[in-house]
C-alpha cells in the first residue's frame, strides 16, 4: 500500500549544528492497517510522517503510494502535497476558524481534484459528519467547537475525500486524560469501519499499544523496531524499546560462545546466574542485556508456602524496599544483590517493606536482547 | 484566535542549496525575486542620488556638474554644523527627558495603581494618533506663546508688562516635543511595567529587603534596558523631527540638522542642493549608529522582559485614599496632553482674531472661519490629495508587506531579503527621505510636484510600519491551517485566497488604518515633494501658519482633527480586538 525506502532528511539548527532527522527509514504499510510510528520527541517520526504527506521535502530514499512513486530522490521526482491522495488530521487540528464546521469539512471537495458539487457533496459530508457525530453542529461556526469536537471535525475533514492514506500527527496530544482515551477507542473504531489505511504518529507508548495494528519504534532517526504490538512489547529486541515500551528489569550478563535461536543459557549477572531464551540467533557478546518485565516476576515472602511453591531455576532471595499501592496492581522494588527489581503483581500478596522476599523469574519470559 | 499564536519554532531545514547573496535570490520564488526587485528599485536610487548631490555641484536645471568635496568641507570648516549638531542633541535629549518622565508617572499609575478611571487614559493615545504633529505644535505655540493664556497669566500673577518667558526656544522646544511623545512613552513604557512579574519582588521581599531596597535592586533593574532603550528611541525620533524645529526653533534663532536640510532646499534661492544633501548623509549617518545601538539595547530590554513565571501577574497597589491624587493627576495629564491643546485650537478656530484667552471673546465668536475653510478650493483640494495619499499609500503597503511578511514568517526563500529590504527605511530620517525623493523627482521631471511621487515616497516610508503589523498580523496563522488546505488537494494560490487571505483580513485592515493615519499627519516628505496641485493638509496647516492665517488654519485643523480621530478610534478597536498592538 505504502512503501517507504531508505527516506533521509538532515535537519540543521539555527547554529548550523546538524539537528534531529531521519536517517533511511525502510517500511511498507498493508492495504487497512492503523500503522504506529512511536518514539521520544526528536527521533524522526514527525519528519517521516511530513515527508509522505509532502509537507517535507526529504533529500534521499524513495515513497510509493499505491505503487505509484510519489517521491524519488534518484529520479528527482517530487510529487505536490496537493496531488497526493493523502488526508492528514494535524496536532493543532487547523480547523479554519472562519468557516462553519460544515465549510470546514467539504473544504477538501471544493478544491483540487476530486470536487463535487449540490447534492452530492452535501450527501457525502453529511455522511461523514454524521460518522463523527457532528451532523447537529454542521451549521456552527468552527471556532464554537470543543476540543474534543474539533478532534472529531479533523478527522471528518480529513476523510471527506475518501484519501487512500490517512495520517494522523499525535491527535489526541491537546486532549484531557479521560477525553484521549474515549476518542482513542473512537478512532480505532472509525478507522476499521471506514477501512481506511492509516499512519498514527505518537510519544505515548500505551496510546501506540492500544490503537495500532503494527507499531514501528524510533530513536534518532532510525527504526529500532517493527512489529504487532504484543511482539513489540513482548519481545523487545534492544535496551531502547524494552525500556521505552512499559516498563521493565534490565540485567547485564556475559556470554560466551554464540547462541542459536530458541536455546537457552546461563549468564552471570549482578544478581547471580540467571537462565533465559533467545528468541533469535545470538553471538557471543561480553555484555549480553537481558530483560523482564516486572508482572512477570512471580514474588512470595520468605518462608511462606508459596515461596517453596516457587522453581529452583531463577530463583533469587532479596529485601523488600519500598511498596507502591496502584489499586488494582503494587508494585514492590526488591533489594537483590544490591540490584533493584521491580516487581507487579496482585495487590492481596503479603509483602511488606523490610521483609525478606523470594522472586523467580520464569525462563520463557526471561528475554536476552538480541540487539545492543 | 489566540490559542493559533506559533509558539514552537522547529529548527530549520537545511536549505537544498548553500544559502548566500546571489544564489539565495536566483533560488526564490518568481513573485518574492519581483517583490525583491521592486524593492531595491523603489529604493537605490534615492541612496544614489542623496549621495551623488552631496558629492557633485548641482546645475540649475537640477542635473549634476563637476565633482567636488566642498559641501563636506564647508560642513567641517563652518562652525554652524558643529553648533546645529550640539543644539539637536541637547533638544532631543531633552524631549527624551520630558517624554520619558511623563511616561513614567502615567504608566505606573495605569499599570501599578488602582487609581479609579485608569483605563480612561487611553482616549490620550487614541486622539494624539489622530492630531498631525504640526498642528499640535501650532497649538502649543498658541498657548505658550506671546499672548498665549499661560504667559497672561503669570504677567497677571507678576505684574510684569511684558510676557515672562518666551517660548520660541531651546527649552520650549524641549518642553512641546516631550509632550508630543507622552503618549508613545505611555504605551512602551506600560508593557514594560506590565512584565514585571509581582513576584520577583515579593521574592525580594520574602529574602528579607525592605520596599525601598526592592524598589532600587529588583523594579528599577528590570526595568532599566526597557526605560534605556525608550530613551535612545525617543532621542532619535526628536532628533530627526522637523515640526517642532520649523516652527518653534527656526523663528527662535535656535536651528538643527533638520531645519537646515529644510532651509538650504526651500528657504535658500537657488536651492542649495549640495549642502542638504551633505547634511542629510551626516544625519543618516548618525541615525544609523544610534538605530543600531537601540536594537542592541532593546533586545538585552527583551531578554529581561521574557523571564517570567508561571501564574504571571503584575502587582497592582492599593493606594488607599491617595489614589483620588493619582486620578488627579491623570487627568491633568490628559488635559496637558490632549484638552488644552485641542481646546486652544478650537477656541482659536471661532474668534475673528486670537489675542489671548478672555471673556470679552466669547461675544465676538462665530463659526466664520469654518465656513471660509469649507468653501475654499485651497481646503478641499488638499482635503482631496491627503485622503487620496493615505489610502493609496495604506492600499499599497499593507498587502504588500502582507506578501512580505508571510514569506518572512513562513520561512520561504527570499523571505528574509525581503524583511529586510523592507524594513530599511527605517533608517532614513524623514526630511532625509525626502531629500532623497526629491533628487530622484528632480531627474524624473514627468512625476515632479505631483501626488503620485508623494505617494511613491510615503509608501516608501511607511513599509517598515505596515511589516510590523503584516508580520504580527501573519504570526497568528499557524502554519498548520495552510498545510491542512494544501493536504486537502488545494494549490498554494487556492490555499492563499481561501485560507490565508480571510485569516489575515483584520490584520490587513489594522495595517491598511495605521498607515494611512501616519501617512496623513507627515509633514517632512511631502513639504519637499509636494508642488501647487499636490499640498496636502499637514502641509496647508504649515503654510497658513507661516502666513499668519490662524484662524482658517485652527478651523480646518479641527475638522481634520475630528476625522482622523475617528479614524484613529477603528483603529485602536481592531487592533485591540485582534491582539495587534504593535508600534
């Protein structure tokens, strides 16, 4: 639906220093997917996302819509953002404030190539009002809306035309907490009804896990990881997206011989030898990562049954330090070794700070981090 | 349309190609390189030919001769530049003083007091906006002059026979510019008051320091670059003026560079060409030195003014009973500034003959002189030629730096040529710029004496004013309106009349009103510009003054008065309804 080859584009900051960029980002986008670009400010995603809308003018790689390049660094091709089939929904939403919320959504089949006119139009911006839940307001000047409503005009806007791509620049980044979660379950619906393919850019890593059909994580311009969210967050690869995506225990270990994909080892780390899998081919490596995520830690207090319930393998005793009550969830911070882990787990666990715990990590979720 | 204002600015994209002279303009668009080219052609002649008629013998017939040094030697060899220089810096300091004092007090009680009617002080700026500065003079000299009411009344108080001070002077100078620039004193020095975040003080306070140490370590040195850069701004204004100095220094004895630039083009037979042109490259000079002084201190003002907290208030005082003081002295402020003035000038516009202020007048009164005003052709014909130079020169500044400012703000290429281009007036005194003009007229003898060269050199003139507002004006689109056209399948030129075009209107016509109520006050462009048929009403007012005829000249400065004020009142509700207070 959407490829996208080696894109490259250096940014220079007013001190002629070189600044943030993309730095040949390589992904195809499948016909109806809701695809995540997510990272920290400042790793590229925006940039990608400008450059397929043609709002960015990128200076290497190539971009293909539908299998027709719109742009091509080598061919020196770069086709109009106005030529390009391509709705956008903007982080300010850039809802015209001179027009009315109805003006505002048939802007797009008013001007360029796909306009219509009389009925027509007004049946087909109906439609989409309608699909929003704006039909009441379409004769309300623009400025009258509330964020959430504009929220929705954007989109409405955005998929007047009918666009084969629609890319969305963190649209729920203006939205209170409780508002953002309402309309992210709403964009997700609308997006799957309408069947659109779609390109989501956001920082928020649980908006990402929530919304996306595959998420693509970035870091300095380039991608660290592409995948569906269970396997990004599941299955990290590197330091960067274990520790971006939720949160997680990282250990370091030594290990000495390469490692092929599905084996398992025993490293030495800070905390004592700890048993984990590969889930790829792995060469040997003087400070191999390894991580766990903290729900994943099974956890007893010392000396109860449950703590002899607990496998021999990767079993470690420790202190606990503190407690923090979440309500459905605590989370406990061990002492191992003089090393913190973190643990979750059900708020009913008779763990209290002070008391000496035993954890055990299972093997299976016991990851080695297959990059540096 | 606040929530709009660009807040982020995201670091530049490398340029394609390297950035630089020539290669920059090859590189831009069609319209910016043309808006380039109309610029530099407007304005390079007018440098050239200021410089070539200082530096060469000017012919009868206005064409150059041979090339000589002497206007820049009599310059130096004649002790009158030396003399005028001294008397201009001590008259513009001067007015700095009194304008900034004034400022001062008003300011505070308006932005730091509770005093009752405070916001009432606004009507004094939006009516000094309307009043062309020479008629305000004129009605200074009326009330501070010979037979004037002040001087009656301290003979009165005295018993002298004769008036007790004498008004056309340096210090009377002094006294009138530095009342002319209370109003902008008021406004700058107000932002300057308003940024001053309560809190840095009671942080002084809560360290321990008293009210007055406060006052020295903490107010004053926040404000201090801001007052400081006021001060340099209101010097070069005064120092560049020719309203006050014409006609209140000239017949004084008291002259400075201005009016000697004046008197050696119009007074002098034949016109001496070479001096005015070897005076204007020394003002220009100087002016220049000083501009550039005044941004640096203005920026280190700006640096200042930015820090502030969140939760951002200034401290207002509760004077107690003192505040019916302050009130006071608002309102004498107001009647020094705008009440008298006006008020001397309507009372002079209804008696026969003005011989000072007394109740046997009031029988002789009549509305006389309005109807000699009205029915004169001299009136209406420059009525006509001011009201078609404000509109035209307003009509052609506000779209054009419009143009100008979107690609500045935007970051198009050519943008930043264009900003500054267009902001390069700036430097050029008015009597310079009109020097100037005239020498480009004088070799262009189809334009010469007529309304269109007032025009071309006030639009000239007024760009840097019109950028301001254009760009402020194009600030508070955010960019993301015109992507989101241009991603609905609309071309740049679509996206710019539907989109960019309806956003910026209000701007436009703030710009439009601004240009067109300074365009109509100037005196000093269009003094040496204009010939029989072109005079417009600033100019009508001087000349009328310069014959003695004052009370046509009060008559037809009141009902000019009346206009533009009402002019100038759309003005200030546009701009305040659309955030664009800029000056």
């Amino acid at each position: 639906m959407l490829e996208v080859r080696d894109l490259f584009k250096q940014y220079t900051t007013a001190d002629g220093t070189p600044g943030g960029g993309v730095f040949g980002a390589t992904f195809d986008i499948r016909e109806g997917e809701l695809f995540t670009l997510l990272g920290p400010s400042g790793c590229g995603k925006t940039t990608t996302l400008r450059s397929i809308a043609g709002l960015e003018k990128p200076e290497g790689g190539r971009i293909a819509l539908a299998g027709t390049p719109i742009y091509d660094a080598g061919l020196r091709l770069n086709v109009p953002m106005y030529e390009r089939d391509i709705g956008m929904v903007f982080q300010s939403y850039a809802i015209w404030p001179h027009m009315t919320v109805f003006e505002n959504a048939a802007y797009p089949l008013t001007v360029g190539k796909k306009r219509m006119g009389g009925k027509e139009m007004r049946d087909k911006v109906m439609g989409v009002l309608d699909l929003v839940g704006l039909k009441a307001f379409a004769e309300r000047p623009a400025p009258q809306l509330s964020g959430g409503q504009l929220q929705r005009l954007a989109l409405a806007r955005a998929l007047c035309r009918e666009p084969a791509l629609l890319l969305l620049d963190e649209p729920l980044s203006n939205l209170d907490a409780q508002l953002r979660e309402q309309m992210r379950a709403e964009l997700k619906r609308l997006q799957k009804e309408t069947g659109v393919t779609a390109i989501y850019v956001t920082h928020d890593q649980s908006e990402a896990l929530a919304i996306s059909d595959r998420i693509a994580v970035m870091k300095d311009g380039l991608i660290m990881q592409l995948g569906a969210p269970r396997e990004i967050y599941g299955r990290p690869t590197s330091e960067f997206v274990a520790q971006f995506i939720g949160r997680t225990n990282l250990l370091h270990g030594r290990l000495d011989a390469d490692t092929p994909e599905g084996a398992t080892a025993r490293l030495e780390t800070a905390i004592g030898p700890v048993v984990c899998t590969f889930p790829a081919a792995v060469k040997a490596s003087p400070r191999m990562g390894i991580v766990i995520r903290p729900e994943n830690v099974a956890i007893a207090r010392a000396g109860s049954p449950a703590a002899g319930a607990l496998p021999a393998e990767n079993r470690f005793e420790g202190r606990v330090r503190s407690e923090t009550f979440l309500g459905e969830i605590a989370e406990y911070e061990i002492d191992i070794a003089g090393q913190a882990i973190l643990v979750r787990a059900r708020p009913d666990t008779e763990v209290r700070p002070g008391d000496a715990a035993v954890v055990a990590f299972p093997i299976a979720q016991t990851l080695a981090l297959i990059e540096d | 349309m606040s929530a709009m204002i660009e807040s982020d600015k995201p670091p530049r994209a490398a340029p394609d190609r390297p950035a630089g002279g020539l290669r920059a303009m090859l590189s831009m668009s069609p319209l910016a390189a043309i808006m380039a080219a109309v610029l530099i052609l407007l304005m390079l002649p007018a440098v050239i030919y200021l410089v070539q008629s200082s530096f060469y013998e000017t012919k009868f017939d206005g064409s150059f001769g041979a090339f000589t040094f002497r206007h820049y030697v009599e310059l130096f060899t004649n002790d009158r530049f030396l003399k005028n220089l001294v008397n201009a810096t001590i008259y513009a300091s001067g007015s700095a003083a009194v304008a900034i004092f004034l400022g001062v007090v008003q300011a505070w009680i308006v932005e730091r007091t509770n005093t009752p009617g405070r916001s009432f002080v606004l009507i004094i700026s939006i009516i000094s906006l309307g009043v062309p500065s020479v008629l305000y003079t004129i009605s200074f000299l009326f009330l501070l002059g010979k037979t004037g009411p002040l001087n009656q009344l301290l003979m009165w108080m005295t018993g002298s026979a004769t008036p007790v001070f004498n008004i056309y002077s340096l210090w009377g100078m002094i006294v009138i510019e530095g009342i002319e620039f209370a109003p902008l004193s008021f406004l700058l020095l107000s932002s300057v008051f308003r940024s001053n975040d309560a809190a840095f003080e009671e942080a002084s306070m809560m360290s321990g320091a008293g009210i007055v140490t406060t006052f020295r370590r903490i107010t004053l040195r926040l404000a201090l670059p801001g007052v400081l850069a006021l001060l340099i701004l209101i010097f070069i204004r005064a120092f560049e003026s020719f309203e006050t100095p014409a006609l209140v220094g000239r017949p004084g004895g008291v002259n400075v560079l201005t009016t000697d630039i004046y008197a050696a083009i119009q007074v002098e037979i034949p016109a001496n060409y070479g001096q005015a042109g070897a005076f204007s490259v020394m003002l220009l000079l100087i002016v220049v030195v000083l501009l550039y002084w005044y941004g640096q201190l203005s920026r280190h003002a700006e640096k200042f003014q930015t820090i502030t907290g969140k939760g951002f208030r200034p401290r207002v005082m509760d004077l107690g009973r003192w505040r019916w003081l302050t009130a006071g002295i608002l309102v004498l402020m107001f009647f020094v500034i705008i009440g008298f003035p006006v008020g001397i000038v309507f009372w002079v516009s209804l008696v026969p003959y003005y011989d000072g202020v007394h109740m046997a007048a009031l029988k002789l009164m009549s509305f006389a002189h309005y109807g000699t005003v009205f029915t004169s052709n001299m009136f209406q014909g420059s009525l006509a030629n001011t009201l078609i130079l404000g509109a035209a020169s307003a009509s052609i500044v506000a779209p054009f730096t419009a143009l100008c400012a979107w690609f500045a703000v935007r970051r198009q290429k050519g943008g930043a040529v264009l900003d500054q281009l267009a902001s390069l007036p700036l430097i050029f005194p008015a009597i310079v710029m009109g020097v100037a003009y005239l020498q480009v007229f004088l070799h262009m003898p189809i334009l010469y004496g007529t309304l269109l060269a007032i025009i071309i050199a006030s639009s000239v003139r007024y760009l840097p004013y019109g950028m301001r507002y254009s760009y402020a004006g194009i600030l508070q689109i955010h960019k993301e309106l015109e992507e989101a056209s241009a991603l609905s399948g609309a071309r740049q030129a679509t996206t710019f009349l539907r989109i960019v075009m309806p956003l910026v209107a209000p701007a436009m016509v703030t710009c439009w009103l601004f240009v067109f109520l300074v365009a109509v006050k100037a005196v000093s462009v269009p003094i040496l510009l204009a010939g029989p048929n072109s005079q417009v009403v600033a100019v009508t007012i001087f000349d009328l003054w310069q014959n003695g005829v004052i009370g046509e000249l009060s008559a037809m400065g009141i009902i000019w008065t009346l206009m533009m004020t009402t002019v100038s009142v759309g003005f200030s509700l546009l701009a305040r309804r659309y955030g664009l207070n800029v000056r």
